[in-house]
C-alpha cells in the first residue's frame, strides 16, 4: 500500500498492521507522518489542552544487580557511591516535595539483591498517611521482579500486597526495547520482554494503570520499535491498563555502551517515533512528549507529532544526570513552552486526570 493510503486510513480510524507501520517507519515522508498523527492526537483528544503533571523522581537506592551497559545509574552493593535511602528519610524528603505543590512522586530504585519486602510495605503505606497529597507512583516492572525474587512472593502476590498499602500506578520503565534480540545485548540479566508484559498484565488485572515506555537510539532496528509497539497494543487490547506512551533516547555518557555507541538519537527519529506511536497505538489514550529527555524545543515539536501530555516537571532526576545530561524547568516555564507551542497548559494528575487549566 502506498504511503498516502496509509496515512489517510489511520485519519480514517483504520488500525494499520504491523508490516504498514514498518513501511510508514522506513518510508513516510516526516511531515506528513507529523501531520496525520497531529490529525489523529486531535481525534482522540479534541481539547487544545496538553497536559503536564507536578512531579519528582527520586530514587531509593542505586544499588542493582542487573548491570545494564545503558546505564549510568547503577551500583554495586559496596562499591563507592552506592546508596539505599531508610523509608524516613523518602517521607521527609516527599513532605518537602508536597510544600513545592508536587502531586506524584516516581520512585525507581535499582533490583537491589535484600532490601527486605516490609521495606517497601512501609514505604506505601507511610506515603499514603502521612503525605496524602502526593500520589506514590512506585516501581517499575524488572524491580517488581526483584522485589518478588528477594522476597520469595509471587509477582501476583507483591502486586496484590502493594495494592492494599495504597499503590495504584507503576511507572512504565524498564521495556527498553521490547526484542529479546536487542535485550540481550543491553540488559541481558533484565528479563524477557514477556517478564515485562507479564508484570503489566497482572498489574492492569488487579487495578493499576500504568504507563508504557521505550527507550530507543542503540540497536534497535525499525522492526523491533514496530514490535514493540504491537506487543503493548496487543496488551492494551486486553487489559486497557496503559495510560500513556513514553518513548525517549539513550544517553551515551559514562555508560558502559558509550563505548560503542557514542551518539544520541537524532531529533527526527524521536519525532519520527512519537509520529508512529500516535498512529499505531490507536488504543492508547496519551503519547507523551519529553521536554526533559529530548530538550525543550524538540519536547515543543513533539507536540505537533502525535504527542498531547508534555511529561512532568521533574524537580530531582539522578538517572539521566548520571549520564551527565541535565535539564531543569520550574512549573512556570513548563506552562510557558506548553502556551508558546500554541496550546492550553493543564495541570493533571497521575492518572491523566486534568487538575486546573489555564486561563
Ligand atoms: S537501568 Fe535499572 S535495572 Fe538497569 S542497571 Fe540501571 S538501575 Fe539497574
């Protein structure tokens, strides 16, 4: 099929298969992919509204055990540097994150090889009583896996325990990529792209949402980025837990892999991506641009490129500062470049809920 008829009958509501959205990731010219996902963001999304959340992401420990060449972040138990924060210290540190007018806290630690399962009991539940105002957005699924290794429970089991402490959403990391082919070579003790889509599948069963993430600009090829694509609409289709789709780029510095790749990802792969996103993930309600991950500029065209939620305003942030990227923005800027890119800043919550708009 050509280009054109594609791109009319995702305008049209039709959703494309897997081999229509490898030919429109290897073929599509950029600004017609851009204008058709524009097209398609506003069907599903008719407000001029693009949405942002107050929020910090912190980190427990650095301390993992998957030594993943991607990251900068992580320690080993012993080694210098390495750090596990006690749940008191989490709670003074999200009451002070309250006062900023923070509403979801993103908390990712490493896998750590003992921290002991009522470590991350209390933590909920301490976060839920004693700082109701922030909505505890904890744990993503290869450290849900760890938690459930140490802990000798179920990942069912972790879920369901976390679930009655007061967690109701899992951040969405560590998909990397999902193809085992190109897991192998950058996460290889991570878990199977099924471990990941596993641990969501029983999450969205129970109750949670989550987001859906993708960290791309190393050995993926477009093949792996369109499967894995398909594998969380496949997801959604069953279980219409994702809320959001978050792509961003692999960052080289002090990484292991940087070595052998020393470059980010082009812009235009990212708006390449965000474009195909919108159209192929026609069961996801949010695709997120990240002024954050990709620069404020690229996070403002993103939002000509399918993409209707502009991330958070990311008070701490250590894992890309690791790698020796940094970005800051206070709420106020965030809401400007949301108003100078042409639309309506509003204020959400964890759950894509709109808070306040602007006037
Ligand atoms: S990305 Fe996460 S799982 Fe991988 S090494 Fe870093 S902290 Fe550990």
């Amino acid at each position: 099929m050509r280009i054109r008829e594609i791109l009319t009958a995702c305008i049209n509501g039709k959703r494309i298969t897997r081999d229509e959205g490898l030919q429109l990731s290897l073929e599509a010219d950029i600004l017609e992919l851009g204008e058709a996902a524009y097209e398609v963001r506003f069907q599903k999304n008719q407000q001029p509204f693009v949405t942002y959340v107050v929020d910090t992401n912190p980190n427990y420990s650095n301390i993992c055990t998957i030594e993943c060449s991607f990251c900068a972040f992580y320690k080993r138990k012993g080694e210098t540097g390495a750090f596990t924060l006690s749940v008191e210290e989490l709670i003074t540190s999200f009451k002070h994150a309250a006062e900023r007018g923070v509403t979801t806290v993103l908390l990712q630690g490493g896998v750590h090889p003992d921290l002991p399962f009522e470590y991350y009991l209390e933590l909920i539940e301490r976060t839920r009583k004693e700082v109701p105002h922030i909505v505890p957005h904890f744990f993503s699924p290869p450290e849900i896996l760890g938690i459930a290794q140490t802990s000798g429970l179920s990942v069912e089991e972790v879920l369901q325990k976390f679930w009655y402490a007061g967690l109701r959403t899992l951040p969405g990391g560590g998909a990397e990529i999902l193809s085992d082919r190109v897991r192998l070579k950058i996460s290889s003790k991570k878990g199977s792209s099924n471990d990941w889509l596993m641990v969501m599948r029983i999450a969205h069963r129970i109750g949670y949402r989550t987001t859906a993430t993708m960290m791309f600009g190393h050995f993926e090829e477009w093949e792996d980025i369109i499967n894995h694509l398909e594998a969380i609409r496949i997801l959604q289709d069953e279980t219409n837990g994702f809320m959001a789709f978050i792509p961003w780029s692999f960052k080289p510095s002090n990484t292991p892999l940087e070595k052998v790749i020393p470059y980010h990802a082009t812009p235009l792969k990212y708006l390449r991506i965000l474009a195909l996103a919108r159209l192929y993930l026609d069961n996801v309600p949010h695709i997120q641009t990240s002024w954050f991950s990709e620069g404020k500029k690229i996070g403002q065209i993103g939002l000509y490129f399918g993409a209707d939620d502009f991330g958070g305003t990311i008070f701490e942030e250590n894992v890309h500062a690791a790698a020796q990227y940094y970005n800051k923005a206070t709420v106020d800027e965030c809401r400007r470049l949301i108003r100078e890119a042409g639309f309506i800043p509003a204020q959400r919550n964890t759950l894509y809920n709109i808070l306040s708009i602007d006037k």
